[in-house]
C-alpha cells in the first residue's frame, strides 16, 4: 500500500518539477534535516534549481511567507495546516508523518504523502518517506539511504523493524545490533555516559564524579588517557556495568527501556553510531544552525568539525536544563496524579524544551504513562509559549497527547497542534497562560476517572 502511493505520488512530482521553480521547506529537528537534505540531493542529480528553508514550525505566518509562482515541497510538518495550505495558488506536495485531524480534506493543489491516510497503516518517518520518493525517482539514490536511517532514530522508530524500514536498511547497509542504548556506542564511555541525554541516569547522566563512580563499580578502567567504548567492552563488562545502572534507577524500571537497536553506519569513511549523527544534526537544527547541519548530511568534513563543537554546547545546555527543572519548586512545577506541568517561563530556550521533555520521559523519574507537559518562553516572539507533551515510558497508552492538547487549545483559542499520540506540541499566546495550566489540568484529571 505504501509502495503504490509513493509510485504515484513520486510520478506526479516528477511530472510537475519538470517545468516549474521548486521551493522547499522543512522542519529544524533530525528527521526534517535529513528528509530536506534527501530532497535536496535529489533535486540537485536531476539538475533542477530550488530554494529551501528550515522552519521552527509551520505557522499561519510562515504559510503567508510562501513565494508565489513556485511549486512547495513540504518535509516532515504540513499535515496540521492543510485548509490554509490549500488557499494558497501553489501547488504543494507534503511528505510527512504527523497526525492528521480531518483525513477527509481534499484540495486540488495538494499532493501528500502520509501513511495516516493508507488503511493500512506503516509507521514511518519523514526521512523514510522522503528517501522513497527519491529512490523512486532514480535507484541511483539508494545511497541517501543512510539519511533516512538516521531521521528515524532521531525520531525513535529504531526499535519497531517493518517490512518497509527493514528494506531501507538493507539500502544503507547499515549494522543493527542489540546493545545498550547509550550514546555514541563508538566513543570514550566515560564522555557518552555523562553527556548521554537518553536514557537519563540519575547521579550519572550530567555528572562527571557519578559517572567515573560507576566506571570504577564496574570493573572498567581507562586503557591509556581513554576509557574503551561501548563497542568494544568485554561480555563481563558489559553485564557490570548494566547491574550497576539498574542499582541506580527506579526498581520499577524495565531493562528493556536500556536495551536497543544500535545502527552502526558508514559515514565520513568510518563506522559511526547513528544515534551520534542524529543528536548532533539535532542540535545544529536547534542552536540555529541548520545551515551546517544540511552540509554535514552530505558528508561535508568542515560541517562535521563545526557541528560538532555546536553539539558540544547543546550538551552543555541540555545538562543545565535538566538541573534547572529539577530544581524548579512547586509553583513552576505542578506534579499531580500521573501528570506533570513544568513551567521554565523564559529561562530554558523553547527550542530545548520538547527534548528535555523527551529525556525526561526515557528517564526513570517519572513512573511509566505520567504525562510530561512542558512550557517555555517563544524565543521569537516573548508573546507566546511553547507547549511540548511527551508520556513518560513510551508503553502503549490510551492516551493521545496530540487529542489532549487539540482539545485544550480549541477552549482558549490558542494555535493548531503538532505531533503523535504519544509527543505533541503547540503554540499559545503570552496571556492564556494560567487558563492553559487550568484547562489542562482539569483535562487530566477527568481523564484519570476515564481511564484507570
């Protein structure tokens, strides 16, 4: 089914870039990087000029900013704005995954690629769905294949293997293996342990002293100046040190949440952890330096060394969130029955706040299905706040965040939803702020009395 839409899908575009401008917009984080950069190289081989921008998110504003008498392809965002996408004179062609609320809405300049509208659904990324179309334009794409793999570990799809990714793999001749889910696998252990953002390990995650305390616990010790990487640690090794990570978090936590999918690609000559080069693209796209973050998908070494260093002080800052969350008091940080509202204000940059979010839900803080709401400042525009929902744990829940926030924001007006079931996002005004944390909170706890 997937295949059959994207064949007429690819035919179509192919049928109207042969004569038309193209401009291309995608969205900042991994999956929307790398979908654009697959776009792009394509575009390029088939000798076809094109403009593109990397957006924050797609608003009513940036719909307005659209250049007319060119043809749009929209990657990774564009399912939540179809009506007003369909006002435009454009003809528009979206690949994405996000949920859509009316499936049933048709308009003639609208072309979308988006697995929500098959009846037999596949849970792909936009990367993937990108790399699709261009290999279906030309086999001789197959090696941007690699790019969609790494748009689906930024986006977490790495555990669930269908028949569609498993040939996607094969294309990027990619090395999956079971292993322990810290991050780069192929790096000193001592540096991937303390800036490991996901799983978060308490009195490790963050904390140089913690982190050689469970190095030394372990049996493992530095061979020369460095620490071996994940990779390369004996079967012995490996088991202390998964004993003792479990000794430091909640005894209701799983194993599994620390076991995983590892991709083990070829990039710049050499064999890198996937996960790496996803939260380095992720943080270029977030820092503001998306620009780098497309030259290093296409394996441009200078890209790489800048990125790096801009991944350097994500780190940094990401650590320092989650310190200044945890310290936050009960005014900012309203914990309730399988629910947490975490208000930063202006304090954490909003660009942050969906990936704290994130970590904090892979964590071992918060129980299983407690859902994370998270607020901060717009760094655009100091009169909105950003909304960024996650649930804690992942497990299959009856709850769909993207429903929750769709309803909340249709009582005070605020903006359109964004997101999945399980990680959502939205936009509201300055002002609605306490009606926000009221309506939300009365949300939740009417579901509570819904669902057991």
């Amino acid at each position: 089914m997937v295949e059959l839409r994207v064949k007429t899908f690819s035919k179509e575009l192919i049928k109207k870039i042969a004569h038309e401008k193209i401009h291309v917009i995608s969205h900042y984080d991994t999956d929307g990087i790398t979908s654009a950069a697959i776009i792009s190289e394509t575009l390029k081989r088939l000798s076809k000029q094109f403009s593109l921008k990397i957006v924050k998110q797609l608003n009513k504003k940036e719909i307005a900013l659209i250049p007319k008498n060119k043809l749009i392809i929209l990657t990774d965002l564009g399912s939540g704005y179809l009506k007003e996408l369909s006002e435009k004179e454009n003809e528009i062609f979206i690949i994405d995954h996000h949920e859509i609320k009316n499936k049933k809405f048709e308009a003639k300049n609208l072309n979308i690629l988006n697995t929500h509208l098959l009846k037999e659904y596949e849970n792909l990324c936009a990367s993937e769905l990108s790399y699709l179309v261009s290999k279906e334009i030309s086999e001789e794409n197959k090696d941007l294949a690699k790019l969609a793999i790494i748009g689906l570990v930024g986006d977490s799809l790495g555990e669930e293997i269908n028949k569609i990714r498993n040939k996607i793999l094969k294309d990027a001749e990619v090395i999956v293996r079971k292993g322990f889910l810290i991050y780069p696998s192929t790096r000193p252990l001592d540096k991937a342990l303390e800036y490991n953002p996901r799983p978060f390990i308490p009195g490790v995650s963050g904390n140089s002293k913690g982190t050689y305390e469970l190095l030394k616990e372990s049996g493992i010790s530095r061979i020369g100046k460095h620490y071996k990487s994940l990779i390369e640690l004996t079967e012995k090794e490996m088991k202390a040190l998964m004993t003792n990570i479990m000794l430091r978090v909640s005894i209701k936590e799983k194993t599994s949440k620390f076991l995983g999918n590892l991709y083990l690609i070829k990039f710049f000559n050499k064999i890198e952890d996937a996960r790496e080069l996803s939260a380095i693209i992720n943080a270029c796209g977030r820092m503001g330096y998306s620009e780098i973050a497309l030259m290093l998908c296409l394996k441009n070494l200078t890209a790489r060394k800048k990125a790096e260093r801009i991944y350097f002080k994500y780190r940094q800052k990401i650590v320092s969130g989650l310190k200044y969350i945890d310290k936050l008091d009960e005014s900012d940080k309203i914990i309730g029955k399988n629910y947490v509202i975490i208000n930063t204000k202006d304090k954490i940059n909003d660009g942050l706040i969906g990936i704290l979010m994130s970590i904090l839900s892979f964590s071992s803080i918060y129980a299983s299905g407690t859902i994370l709401i998270g607020m901060a400042q717009d760094s655009e525009n100091e009169n909105k706040i950003k909304i960024s929902a996650r649930i804690s744990g992942r497990e299959k829940s009856e709850r769909n965040l993207k429903k929750l926030l769709e309803e909340v924001i249709e009582e005070i007006s605020g903006e359109n939803v964004g997101g999945h079931k399980v990680a959502a996002g939205a936009l509201i005004n300055k002002n609605q702020e306490k009606q926000f944390i009221d309506s939300i909170k009365q949300k939740l706890k009417f579901d509570l009395i819904k669902i057991p």
